[in-house]
C-alpha cells in the first residue's frame, strides 16, 4: 500500500498481517511523474473513473461555503461550458 498525502492519525497499527503477508506501506507527500502515469494507466485499462460533483461557475461561492462546513462528498469539478465563452485549445 502507498499513502501518497497525509492521511492524519492513524490508530493503532497491527503488523502481525504486514508480516505473514509479506506486504508493506509506503508513503510519499506527493506521487513521481511516473507513478502517476502508472496510476493513470492502470485506472484506464480498468475503467477506473473519479467520483466528482460538476458544479457551473456561478455555484463557485456555494461550493467554497460548502467545503468550509466539510459538507462535500466528492471533488469539485467546475464545467467550463458555464463560463458563457468558448475556451480555445
């Protein structure tokens, strides 16, 4: 297992399963370039997909009010369509 961030405290931990099952954990603040493309390649070839909530731009203040109150279950997503302009690519 890899921890990639803080994940804050965590309870007691019972090795005994890490051990037997000659497993680890490992962590890092933040994931290489190419753990990163790992990770992505590996979500694609399994149909991983994130879970976000698209909000529209003029929700933006909602949102931030909302991720003070801690009441969001998913990641923000802001649609680029609702900013009324075309962005070229």
């Amino acid at each position: 297992m890899v921890l990639v961030g803080q994940v804050g405290p965590v309870p007691e931990l019972n090795t005994a399963p890490l051990v037997r099952g000659n497993r680890r954990i490992a962590g890092s603040l933040i994931g290489g370039i190419a753990e990163t493309q790992e990770m992505l390649a590996f979500c694609a070839s399994k149909d991983v997909l994130p879970e976000v909530e698209m909000i529209r731009m003029d929700e933006i203040n909602e949102a931030y009010d909302r991720m003070e109150r801690s009441d969001v279950h998913y990641r923000f997503f802001i649609d680029m369509a609702s900013l009324g302009t075309s962005v070229a690519g």
